[in-house]
C-alpha cells in the first residue's frame, strides 16, 4: 500500500512535462483566467494612464513604458465582468504579441501553472457574453479551473487594431 501511493504521485507529476505548457494565472472578479507564459513581458503595478479620445471604453488608456507607447486594455471592461476598482494590489500583464507591447489590466496575478495538453479541455459554448473565439480552452488542475485565454488572439483582435491606430496616430505626426 505504502509503495503504491509512493509511485503513483511520482508517475503523476512527470507525466505533465511531455508537451507541457506553462500559463501564467490572474483573477478578474471571482474566476481565474491564464495566459501562455511565453507572452508575458513583465508584470507591473498599475499606474495612470493618458486617456485616449474616441476609443473603445475597454481601452483604458496609454502609458510611456521605456519609451514605448503601451496601450492598456481592462480585461475585467473587455469581458464585460463590471468596473474595476484600481488599487495598490491592482497590476498590469505586460505582453510582447509578435513584437507589440500591450498591457492588460487585472484584478491580480497568482502564479505560474504547467499543464499537458490532457489537462486543457475545449471551451464549452457560452452565452455571448465571452467569446469563445478568444478562448483556448479551460485548463484543469486538482484543484482549479482556469480559462485560457487566446491573448494574442484577442489583442490582435479587428477591434483592438482600431486602438493600435489610434495610438500610432497621436504618437508619430504624419508628413505629406
């Protein structure tokens, strides 16, 4: 008996590095959602934005990061999961999407998860409030759902384009 719960754990945690990927975990609200790792540029503490007219009210504003331009989105406004309340505790996940740097605002960051591709089920079909297209899958751990988000996918989004112009525009004057 004692041999058998000995082997047993050890089997289950070498199993997960054959194509294990690893996500990093944040809460917006009461869930937990994750994004791929390898996105992750840095994470920050919130700090005021430069508001932009005329855009989406998902698009929280921008911020001078190094002297980039970063537009910074609110997942928690983007999903359509209430107004968030910024505070100390607030933070920003830096993400490079195939060498744009976008922020994205949430309510906390947990940790980092590996998961084997045994462990990421398809997205079940929702009401229209999230849309499954942005939506990798639902990662499940022992003791935790966590849903996946495509981030690149919706950061590269037709609607998130509007506000890379948006905010190209008011950074580089156009010459005739």
């Amino acid at each position: 008996m004692t041999s058998e719960a000995m082997t047993a754990p050890a089997h289950h945690h070498a199993e997960p590095m054959h194509g294990a990927r690893e996500f990093l975990t944040f809460t917006l609200g009461d869930e937990e959602y994750a994004v791929d790792i390898l996105k992750v540029q840095e994470i920050r503490g919130y700090d005021p934005v430069t508001a932009i007219a005329n855009t989406p009210a998902f698009i929280k504003g921008v911020v001078n990061l190094r002297g980039a331009i970063v537009p910074i989105v609110d997942l928690r406004v983007k999903f359509h999961l209430g107004s968030a309340d910024y505070h100390e505790r607030t933070v920003v996940i830096v993400l490079n999407l195939s060498g744009r740097i976008v922020g994205a605002v949430v309510d906390g960051v947990s940790d980092v998860v590996s998961l084997s591709p045994d462990q990421i089920k398809p997205a079940p079909e929702f009401s229209n409030l999230l849309d499954t297209q942005y939506l990798m899958g639902l990662g499940t751990t022992e003791q935790r759902m966590l849903i996946l988000v495509d981030i690149e996918r919706l950061m590269t989004s037709k609607e998130m384009a509007l506000v890379d112009e948006s905010a190209l525009a008011r950074r580089a004057p156009v010459h005739h």
